[in-house]
C-alpha cells in the first residue's frame, strides 16, 4: 500500500517508516504464532464519490487526514485491534477517497484478534461511523445487519441486491461486470502468447493494474491479482485460466524468472512497464 506513488502513510502505532522497517516489525510478532495462516487484515474504507452539482469533478463529501485518523482508530477498536500493530494509508489514486487499514491479528500478548464474521461485525461499526461523521448512510447487506444497526438507536435500509460481490457489481450503465471486463482484457493481451513481461505491459497500458504477491521476504508466490476501477480481484478468482499458473498453462503465457522477475517487481511497486518495440526483421536485398 505505500509503495504506491499515490500512497500516503497517514499513522502508525510501530517504529518504523517505510516498508521494510515495517514488515520486520510485523514479522516478529506474527512468529508469536507461527501456525496461524491468516495473520493480517487488512480493510478499505472509502466515501462513494459523487459529483458535485455545483462543481463538477468534486466530491459531495469529504474527510480530512485527521478525520480518517480517527475513523480508522474508532473501527480498530470496535473490531477488537486495541493492542495490536497497525498501519494506516490513504490512497490518492482513484475517484473515491479511501483508506487502507493494515493491522495484525497477533496482538502482543500473543492472543489472535478473532476474524468470525467480521465484514457483518464491520458494517454495524461503519453505520456508527457514518452518523457520527455526518456521512451518507449505505444500505445494509442484509436485514440482520439491519437489525443490529437499529440496536445502536440508527436507522437502516437493506440494499435492494441480494449480497453482490465486487466480481458481480455491474455499473449503471449496463457494461460488463468488473470480472467480465478483466476476463476479456486479459484474453485479448494474452491472444499471441506473449511473455509474462508482455503481458503485464499490455494490461497497464489498458488501465489494468497487476499485483503480483510476495511473501515478507520478498519472495515471489507465483500469485497474482489484477484490478480495474479500483477493483481488485485475484486471479484465481476470474478463473483457472487467469492464476498465475493458469496464464501458463491454459493462456499459454511465457514465464521465465529471470527474464520476467524484473517487470513482476515493477509491477508490484505500481511501477509501469515500458512498451517492448517489436525489432524489425532485417530487408533481403534482390539483384
């Protein structure tokens, strides 16, 4: 999240200051719990962005630094972070301001934050946040959750779509489904079977971002998602064909590390991968 050009560190509760210094730091009370298999969360929390009528291009609300400090310490206290590391970073990126909160499930004591049901658990806690910011309320997921938002004395509305995820969201204007629409972008750059370097190039140039994932050492998991309109969904999520060995094997995509490390690393720093000219093939001269 702060490797990203547009990603800014907003606060955190360790010593560190840039990402190295942090994943230490992480890492060391993750070994705490060497078994657990899910030792981070990680949440965004953003504004839906709106045009405002009387001035084009700006948002109908706004938070400030401080006001995105406190939201995201009141949401880290409500879900059970109160003793546990954390990282908050605010990306400038895209059309919809938003946060990302980092914080490790390991608290320092050793106890484990539990993670049963948090995105319901989550919903109850950002209805409260929203009323207390003075925020456009956002339907419920589900009537339960609506039911235990009126319990805080807030009223609730349940969306009228049954539990979309962001692969099912269709935008209003009727175009394909953020899922549909990566699908179709990755299969035409992958057609001739290029290069993982390639690959990852002709999707930046088409306003896909690729986010290939690394282990906290910096080693390569041979995982990758992919993300449009500030959507992000993993590969394996499109489908067996768009894994980071599905690309292989079914899109017939060429990986190589040492060839394709390079780009795989740029990639993941948000760094864009220059276009590769095709070398023209040299001319036969006739007698």
């Amino acid at each position: 999240m702060l490797r990203k050009e547009k990603g800014e560190l907003l606060e955190s509760n360790m010593g560190g200051s840039n990402v190295e210094q942090l994943s230490r730091e992480f890492g060391a009370i993750r070994s705490l719990r060497p078994g657990l298999k899910k030792a981070c969360a990680h949440t965004i929390l953003s504004i839906p962005h709106r045009d405002n009528e009387h001035k084009k291009g700006a948002y109908h609300e706004h938070l400030d630094n401080d006001q995105y400090g406190e939201v995201a310490h009141r949401w880290l206290e409500e879900m059970g972070y109160f003793d546990s590391q954390y990282v908050i970073a605010r990306h400038h990126d895209t059309d919809h301001e938003h946060i990302h909160i980092i914080a490790n499930r390991i608290k320092l004591d050793g106890s484990v934050v539990p993670d049963s049901y948090d995105y319901l658990r989550s919903q109850v806690v950002i209805r409260q946040l929203e009323q207390e910011f003075g925020l456009e309320p956002t339907p419920c997921s589900s009537e339960k959750v609506a039911n235990a938002v009126r319990a805080k004395g807030i009223e609730a509305t349940v969306t009228d779509k049954k539990a979309l995820t962001q692969r099912q969201i269709h935008h209003e204007s009727g175009n394909p489904t953020v899922k549909e629409q990566l699908q179709k972008k990755i299969d035409e750059a992958s057609r001739d079977k290029p290069t993982m370097t390639q690959l990852i190039g002709r999707l930046q140039r088409q306003g896909v971002k690729v986010h290939p994932t690394f282990s906290t050492r910096g080693l390569f998991r041979e995982a990758i998602a992919f993300e449009i309109d500030g959507v992000k969904i993993a590969g394996n999520k499109l489908g067996a064909a768009y894994s980071f060995p599905g690309l292989q094997k079914k899109r017939g995509v060429r990986y190589e590390r040492d060839r394709d490390m390079p780009a795989i690393k740029k990639a993941a720093d948000g760094e864009l991968i220059p276009s590769l000219r095709r070398r023209k093939k040299p001319q036969l001269e006739l007698d």
